[in-house]
C-alpha cells in the first residue's frame, strides 16, 4: 500500500510540475485580448481550449497530490 502510494506521489508531482510549467502567464497574452483573444479567455469555449486542459490537469493533480501526501503522512 505504501509502495503504491509512493508511486502515485510521484505520478501526480510530475504532471502537476509539467502542466504548471506549459502554462502560459496572466500577461503573457495581453496584445493578443485586446485584438480580440479575450472569447477564449470568457468565452464558452475555454473548458475545451488548451489552457482550459492544462487548468483541469493543475487541479487535479494538486488535489490528488495532496490527498496522497496525507494518506502516506497517516501510514
């Protein structure tokens, strides 16, 4: 059981350090929604988008992440 938590641990620290680092900055886009990126941003096509992805990736690798990391801190 420790063992495979371990692994998990390792699993989920590693897609939450990769999706953090591909995403981009809150203003690294700025040019790009004043000439019109910001439907992306607000839009109703961010859940589908890449960032969108990338946002749901963050978080729920930081939830499982956590979880884990308590449930190995019990054992």
């Amino acid at each position: 059981m420790k063992l495979f938590a371990s692994i998990i641990l390792i699993i989920a620290s590693l897609v939450l350090i990769a999706s953090i680092l591909l995403q981009s900055g809150k203003s690294a886009g700025l040019s790009g929604e004043i000439a019109g990126g910001a439907e992306s941003i607000w839009g109703k096509n961010k859940g589908r988008s890449y960032e969108g992805l990338l946002e749901k990736l963050t978080t729920i690798s930081a939830v499982l992440f956590i979880v884990v990391s308590l449930v190995l801190s019990a054992l």
